[in-house]
C-alpha cells in the first residue's frame, strides 16, 4: 500500500472528441467524489492549453443531474486541444499551476500524443520532486492505441458508420441499375480500424451485402485493381458501395489525398480520398455515375446512434484512472484487455505510458482478407462486441439534450503566461 497522498484532481482532454469521452470525465468525477485524500476536483479548459493559461473549472461544483448526462454527451465538454509543450519553459509553467493548486493527480483523456505529454509531464515533476500521480485515458476513435485490446470511442464511432452504410445501402439500391457508385470516406490517418469496422454492416451469411470494397491504409492502392474490383461488382450487384479510410497509401507509401498543412504534432492534413477515387471512377469507367460521401466530424460525435457497451467502459476507464492513482500508481495508461471467457467481456490494466506515447497498431493483416478489400471472420468476431446496446439519450422536444458543464471558474493564483 503506497503513502497517502492529499491534493486535488486534475483533469483534462485532448485531441479529436469522440461520443464516449465526456463518459470518461463523469466516470473520474464520479470516482473522485469517493476517496478522502482527494479534496478538490478540477478541470483544465482545452487541455494542456488551459493548463498553461490556468483556466481551471470547480467540477465538483457540477450537479448529479450533469455528470450523469455526460455519459451520453458527445463533443469534448471541457474543451480540447491539439497544442504541443514545445519548450521547457512550457512543462516548467504545468508545474507551476500543479503546484499553485496543490495538484496531485492529473489524468489525461487523449490518444498516442497526449499519452506522450502526460509522460513528459509526469518525468518532469519526479525531476523536480514534486509529488504528483499522472494516469492516461484512453480515447480515440482510430482505436490505433498499443497494448489496449481496443479504445473508447471506436464502438460507437463503428457503430454508426455500420448504421450509415446500411441507411445509404437503401437509398443506392432504390436508384442503381448497375450503373452506381457510391463512395464513403471515413477517418483512420495510420490504421484502417474504423473502415474495416463498416463491415458490420453485412448481414450475417450474406457475403455480397454493402460495403461491397473497403479500401485500407494497411494494403496499397492500386488504381488497376480498384478499377477492376468496381466491374466485379456491378456485373452482380445495382450499385458498388465503397468504404475508403482517409489514410489509404500508394505503394510507396504516400497518401493519395493529403494537404500541405500539417498539425501541431507534424501530422498530415488529410482528407479527399473520396474525391480521389470518384475521380478515377469518372477517368475510367464512362457511363458510370459515382456519388461521394465524407462524414467527416459527424461519425465521432454521433452520440444518437452510439454503443452501451462503449459508454459503460469509457466510464469504467475514468474510474479505474482514479483508484488506480489513489493506489499510488503512476505513469501509467488505462488499457481494456478481454477476458479469455465465452461471453465478451472487459478487465482494466494499466500500461507504462512510455510504451503507449506515440505507437501505432495497425489493423492485423491476418483479419483481412486475401482480396484485400474486405475483412473475415476474425474482424467481425472483435469487433462485434463493441457495438452492442443502445446509449440511452435524453431527448427534450424532440431532439437530444445533451449535458453542458456550469464550468465554475478557479481563481488564478499565477501571472498570465504567454503560449
């Protein structure tokens, strides 16, 4: 049994919200309100950004009636971020806040990046002896995240691509007369996790359901071969519908859709896959009309058509974060592994955060199939499991009402620091 420790929470999120990340956040609140050693629980507005600016929020001030609808809440309630600590004078600065508010736990929600910032930080304040327990969450909706059986907000995101596939599935089959493509692109900068779950969308034993092609960044693209694999359907089918991750490479490896811009990280700004193939499809295939679809932020806030089985477990991350502190582990990351049982099911573990910071897991080769367009049985049966249940959305008139933070501000104790 560690030492006690007696300070107050910190909590933030990072990077792309998901459906499933506020669940996260009440299941820390909720925790949090349990332990004696934990006396005050704050939020960091916009991540690491509201750390440096000190814009901290009282979320124990928050009502029972809010943090319960967090759960259910898409978006990032308290704000996120994608900013980089680029300088000393940056993680010399988080240390100054922690230390103003007497901050001794601090969990982080966010993917390889964060994880990799909740390490730095939590190196820097063993350097500088200061007492503090740091706990990664993860989040993201690529699922991308190493050691981790799976993330939350990859059930949901899944979910609901599954959804739109099977709703779009109707409308294409009402107007194709062996002469339609329809194109979607979905999210997945390095790992194809997220296209291949629209799989799902196939009925079971009906092999030629939509999506006809998934087009993966784990296998190279081929123009030849796509052209083909397109008349290979539509001699069988009224329409072709295909599923494109926006992180699909060339043989050499290069994104076929990518910006020059990149992100705070380095990171490519990506986006156009879609138009990218429909483009091909009009170069060589005449007569042949092709639509496109970007879903862009709506498949990871789509909160309405979201997983029980996601939720309940983003949940159980931010609580197993916090008893996991109060134990007096640290730099540590929350990983979901399943149990070797005949009913899917979940055991938290924790995970050193320098071996999560910055890895990528990639979509298993063995799960796709030979044609390289379409995923087998070992997919279907991991990812089958994350989809279950139905989030239960409060609605008002009609339409969801979703929780909103009171975001009760902390007085500031520091000068105002310049990013």
């Amino acid at each position: 049994m560690s030492e006690d420790l007696v300070g107050n929470v910190l909590v933030g999120q990072s990077g792309g919200p998901t459906a499933v990340i506020n669940a996260s956040l009440a299941g820390v609140i909720s925790e949090a309100l349990n332990h004696p050693d934990i006396e005050e629980i704050y939020g960091a507005l916009n991540g690491v950004l509201g750390i440096l600016n000190e814009d901290l929020i009282d979320l124990a001030a928050e009502s029972q009636q809010t943090i319960r609808g967090l759960k259910f809440t898409p978006g990032a309630a308290l704000g996120t971020c994608r900013y980089k600590l680029k300088k000393q004078a940056d993680f010399d600065r988080v240390l100054e806040v922690f230390k103003a508010h007497n901050i001794r736990y601090f969990f982080y929600a966010g993917g390889n990046d964060s994880q990799d910032t909740a390490d730095k930080i939590s190196k820097l304040a063993q350097a500088q002896g200061y007492a503090l327990r740091v706990i990664g969450i993860p989040k993201t909706i690529d699922n991308d995240l190493v050691i981790t059986d799976h993330t939350p907000g990859y059930g949901s995101v899944i979910k609901y691509i599954s959804t739109t596939i099977r709703e779009i599935a109707c409308d294409n089959a009402a107007m194709g007369q062996h002469d339609l493509v329809q194109i979607v692109e979905v999210m997945g900068r390095n790992a194809g996790w997220i296209a291949a779950g629209a799989a799902l969308a196939k009925r079971r034993d009906h092999p030629h359901d939509p999506p006809h092609l998934i087009y993966l960044p784990e296998v190279a693209f081929s123009t030849e071969k796509f052209v083909a694999d397109i008349q290979r359907v539509l001699k069988r089918e009224k329409f072709c519908l295909i599923v494109v991750g926006e992180g699909l490479v060339d043989a050499d490896g290069n994104y076929i859709a990518a910006a020059d811009a990149t992100d705070a990280f380095g990171h490519a700004q990506l986006g156009g896959a879609a138009d990218y193939l429909q483009s091909l499809v009009e170069q060589n295939l005449p007569g042949i009309k092709c639509r496109t679809v970007k879903l862009g932020m709506a498949q990871r806030c789509a909160a309405h058509a979201g997983s029980k089985t996601d939720a309940d477990e983003a949940f159980l991350a931010g609580q197993w974060a916090v008893k996991s502190a109060i134990r007096g582990e640290t730099d540590k990351m929350v990983t979901l592994q399943r149990t070797e049982t005949d009913h899917y099911a979940v055991e938290t573990g924790l995970a050193p955060l320098s071996e999560i910071a910055n890895g990528v897991k990639k979509l298993p080769r063995e799960w796709i199939n030979e044609d390289g367009v379409s995923m087998n049985h070992q997919f279907i049966r991991y990812a089958t499991p994350l989809i279950q249940g139905e989030t239960q959305v409060a609605f008002d008139h009609g339409l969801p009402a979703f929780a909103k933070l009171d975001k009760v501000a902390i007085d500031k104790q520091l000068p105002a620091y310049e990013t």
